[in-house]
C-alpha cells in the first residue's frame, strides 16, 4: 500500500478528508510533565510520512488530576491549515471491561456538534471488542483485539473485521519499540490500515476508534 500523494483538503467538513491513502501512521509525542497529567498532542502522518492532521485533546485540569486516563475528553483534529476537520467525544467510564454497564463509546463529529459515526465497546470477559456504528447507529464493522497486550517490544494489533467477522478487512496496531524508548519516553508509533475504497465517514470513525484504543489500552498512564 503506497501514499497517492493528493494534498489533504478540509472543504466539505461532512467528508472528512481520510481518502487519500489506506494506510496512517498515529504519532503520540513524547511528554513534559511536570508534577501533574497534561493534555496530550498527536501527529496523524500518511504511509509516506507526510503530516495529515495535528490532534489536541481539550481537557481542564481537574478532569485529567481526578480520573485520570478514565477522564472524558475531546480530541480536535485540524489540517496543515489549522482548521478542524472533526472531532472526537469520549464520556467518562469505568476503564474494566468486566463492568458491562460501563463500556467505552467515542462519537466522532463532522462538524462539531454533528455525529458521523460512533465507536463501542462489546462486552467479553477476556478480549476488547469494538464496534464501528454509522452516523444512524448501523452497525458496520467490527474490531477484535487480542488477549494478552504484549510485551516489551513486541507488537500488538487489533483486527478489523466485516459484521459477520469472516474477513479481515484492515488492522489498529502499535510499532514495536526498543527497550529505552519503552521504558524512558512516552513516544510510540501507531498504525492505522483499511481499505482505500472505504466511506470517508467511517474512515473517520475507524480512526476515532485507534484513539481510544491508543488512549485506553496503551497510555493508561497518562
């Protein structure tokens, strides 16, 4: 899978812009923290390394110092051009999947205040389990991930399936990293892969549904 090399464009802000290749790369920069949690900042880039978006969680203090990584949030996502594109809503829940009444949602919005598709958790004793919805709660396509989230320096993904889980239609996973860059940063490497020719809204929600896996399996710390 290669980069089509087409400028990223954020005129229709119904249509997200994610068509231009089927491969991303989420980038979560390293951290200054300084005694307390601080938002965090990501860098989505295309196959070819080129910047695409830049997120921004939008959080106050007191919600990241009380809940933590559980805390609710709102992740901006703006072009090159510094204009929002859409936005991603996660509410507060219990962080244990073993709670059936707590499970994580995220809504994506395009733009904001307008949902485009939405991301849930199933409930499963041993695995995480997702859902993509559309913009009416439609079911569209499914996301299994794995038992055990690996070790150092290993990779972990998250297959993502078609509705009746018989084929395989594109994966969420994380780079492998050395062992200082485990143990001594927190910058990590993401992958985000899916079909080329996949709706642009539901582009959108598949990448939504990276964030909170990246936020609730991978940064539980921060």
């Amino acid at each position: 899978m290669h980069s089509t090399g087409h400028p990223v464009s954020a005129a229709v802000f119904n249509c997200p812009p994610l068509s231009v290749d089927c491969l991303l790369w989420l980038h979560l920069p390293a951290l200054i923290v300084s005694g307390m949690s601080t938002n965090n900042n990501y860098i989505v880039k295309d196959a070819a390394g080129q910047q695409m978006f830049f997120a921004a969680e939008e959080n106050d203090s007191c919600n990241r110092m009380c809940c933590g990584s559980s805390r609710s949030f709102t992740i901006s996502l703006t072009d090159n051009s510094r204009r929002e594109v859409f936005t991603l809503e996660r509410s507060l829940n219990c962080s244990s999947c073993c709670c059936p009444c707590c499970l994580q949602e995220l809504e994506v919005h395009a733009p904001r205040g307008k949902p485009i598709g939405y991301v849930t958790q199933n409930w499963h004793p041993c695995l995480p389990k997702f859902t993509i919805l559309n913009e009416r709660r439609k079911p569209v396509l499914k996301i299994d991930g794995q038992c055990c989230m690996g070790s150092c320096g290993s990779q972990v993904y998250f297959k993502i399936k078609t509705l009746d889980t018989s084929s395989l239609v594109g994966a969420i996973f994380k780079q492998p990293t050395d062992i200082v860059q485990e143990r001594f940063t927190n910058a990590d490497n993401y992958g985000l892969q899916f079909p080329v020719d996949l709706d642009v809204k539901i582009k959108a929600t598949v990448l939504g549904a990276c964030f909170l896996i990246v936020r609730h399996f991978f940064v539980q710390n921060i």
